[in-house]
C-alpha cells in the first residue's frame, strides 16, 4: 500500500496527510534485515506498508525471543515517541520485502497539532499493546509449565521403559544367534535399532524440556544418512497414498547421526500425516551441497501450512488439525538444526504444497 493509505490515516484528509509523506522516508528491507536494536533510540514512528515484522526480546546466552508480530496496516513506535524511552525491543523484516515509512517525531507531533485523528489510533495501539504483553507473559508462563511436565513425563517414562527396552533387545540379539539367515539378521538389526531410537526419541523430548540439544559430533555422509533413514522406515516408503522419493548426493558434514534422522522422520511423518485419505501425495527429499554447506530440501504437494500457524510454526506445542501429537516436533526439528550450527527456513502455499530447507555447515577436509 502507499503512505497516504495506510489505516493510520483513516480519519485524516488528504491535504493534511500530503506534507507529512513530503517529509516522511519509506525503507525497503529483505528477509531477516534488522530494522532496529533493541535500546536505539525511538525516534520514529514506524507504519507496516507491505510485509511482516517480528518484535524480539534479547536473552543473554539464548536464541533472541519473538514476543509478537506486525503486519502491513499495523504501525509500532508510538510509546516510545511519547515518553523518550529506548526502543524495548528488536525490529526484524520476517518477510521479503519488508517496506516501513518511518515518521520522525516532529514531524508527527506538528501533524497531530493539525489534525486530531491519530490520536486515536495510538491510543487504541498502547493500549492493544499492553494486551499482547500481558497474554505473552502469560503464555510464556504456561509454556514454561507446560515443558516442565513434559520433562518430568520423559523421565518417568525413560526410568519405567528401560527394563522392557532391555529384553526387546536382548530378545533381538538371541533371535539373531539362532537363526543367523540374512532376513532374521536384518529383522533383528532394525528391532534393535528402533528401540534406540525410541530411548533416545525420549532422552531428547526430556532434554528440549530443559532447554538442552547435546550434540555427539562425527564425520556423517549425508547420502549414507538417507540410505539409513529409508531402512528404518520402510513403511514410509511402502505407502499406500503417498509417494516418497528421494537423491542424495554424498556431502560430508559433522553432525549426530541419529538426531538427523529424527530431523527427517519428523518433516516427513508430519507432510504423510497431513495428506487427505483419499489424496495421493508426494513427498521430495532431496541432499546436495550448495555452495559452502550442505542443503537438505523436504518438499510435498499437500494443502500449506494454514496461515494461523505459519509465523509461529517452530515454537512449542503449535498444532494444527491433527487428532494426535504434541505439537512439539518442529520445535525439536528447529533446536537440532541449530545445535548443528545450520539453519531451516520454509515455503508455503494454501494447496501448493510446503518445501522445507535446511542448511548444514560442511565438515572440515579430512587431513
């Protein structure tokens, strides 16, 4: 939208607002562009032309905190304006392109004197802020409880589990000795491998609840990792409705094998949950090193991530349609990512589809 549209305007007329856009500069940002620090001065009211803006709170020692949003339409700045205050929080473009008109404080305060309108709009804006910080402390209260449970929960059920675990196992290695034919071996091997996948599916749900990722680093080719992945989930790529195909080129990185193929199982299991029964879908996977580091792309022809979800898709406990699950395994996804020092970003569209890309740092050359 240009300037002069912008709902900040709606009660002011035209030849007012006309010398206010003379003096009024409007940026153009692209994806993850800060716009401001957290404690710059507020100097400026900011106006949402076009994009989305995330508002994050700085944590010494973790991942900087989104507290809420901004759309085109809305306007942030205003408290600041009036009360000389620092900004209270980071400004960053979550969208390309991020276009912010930015009024500086005279010339704001000399259009209010002119027309009465905006006064309005910003007290109805202070005081919706004040609502969004109240709810996000809450929310993040409950969340905090929420995880502690979760937590309490993953160890209760690692200490009852660990017994039947052990004779799986054992079952597993007896079976093996007695009938040492390729297919008992192989049978055998993927029970064994399951039920340390499943201690170690507990083990990390009960160290994201503490806020951990640790990593176990070794030399991974990637390619050898998906061979792995379609081994143990055979079902995934028997599907009845779904399609499953995947190219992997070989690319080295430093990585825990089995938290990346937890990566895999989750952007996967969530794209084959998310097919309607009577659909036929298609999941791509696909690895390649792309430039300086190692990409993993997860894509599927299913509905989109609704929009309700999309700009809070990584955080704990956010769900969507599904009869099951706790909404907590692309969290997980996103803290392994980053424990591995990559990063995931995803593309979306209402019935076209979602694609998932992750990027790895490539391992050092072996000497």
């Amino acid at each position: 939208m240009q300037l002069e549209e912008h709902p900040f305007f709606h009660a002011s007329q035209a030849e007012d607002i006309r010398p206010l856009a003379e003096r009024t500069a409007v940026d153009e940002y692209r994806k993850d562009d800060v716009i401001f620090k957290e404690g710059s001065p507020s100097d400026t009211l900011c106006l949402v032309l076009e994009g989305t803006v995330a508002f994050t709170k700085t944590i010494p020692g973790e991942e900087d905190r989104i507290i809420s949003y901004s759309e085109a339409g809305n306007f942030f700045g205003e408290v600041g304006i009036f009360t000389g205050a620092p900004r209270a929080l980071n400004a960053v473009a979550k969208t390309t392109p991020v276009r912010i008109a930015q009024i500086h404080r005279e010339s704001l305060v000399e259009f209010i004197k002119s027309t009465p309108g905006p006064i309005e709009q910003i007290l109805g804006s202070i005081v919706n802020h004040l609502h969004a910080t109240t709810r996000h402390y809450v929310d993040d209260m409950l969340q905090k409880e929420k995880m502690a449970m979760v937590g309490t929960m993953m160890n209760t059920i690692i200490h009852d589990f660990k017994n039947p675990f052990t004779l799986i196992s054992l079952g597993a290695q007896l079976l093996r000795t007695q009938h040492p034919d390729p297919k008992t071996i192989r049978l055998c091997e993927n029970i064994e491998a399951q039920v340390e996948r499943m201690v170690e599916m507990a083990n990390e749900l009960s160290e994201f609840s503490k806020g951990e990722q640790r990593l176990h680093l070794t030399r991974i080719d990637l390619a050898e990792l998906c061979e792995k992945f379609r081994q143990m989930n055979e079902p995934f790529f028997q599907h009845d409705r779904v399609v499953i195909e995947m190219r992997a080129t070989p690319v080295t990185i430093m990585g825990e094998e089995s938290k990346l193929i937890r990566v895999l199982q989750n952007l996967v299991g969530n794209a084959i949950e998310a097919f309607d029964e009577k659909e036929r879908g298609q999941v791509q996977i696909y690895v390649h090193k792309y430039e300086d580091r190692a990409e993993i792309v997860v894509s599927d022809n299913g509905k989109g991530i609704p929009e309700s979800i999309r700009h809070n898709l990584f955080s704990p406990f956010i769900t969507y349609g599904k009869s099951r699950g706790t909404g907590l395994g692309t969290a997980i996804v996103k803290s392994i990512v980053d424990a591995h020092g990559g990063s995931i970003d995803f593309e979306t569209a209402t019935g076209a589809g979602t694609t998932f890309t992750i990027t790895l740092p490539l391992a050092p050359q072996a000497e």
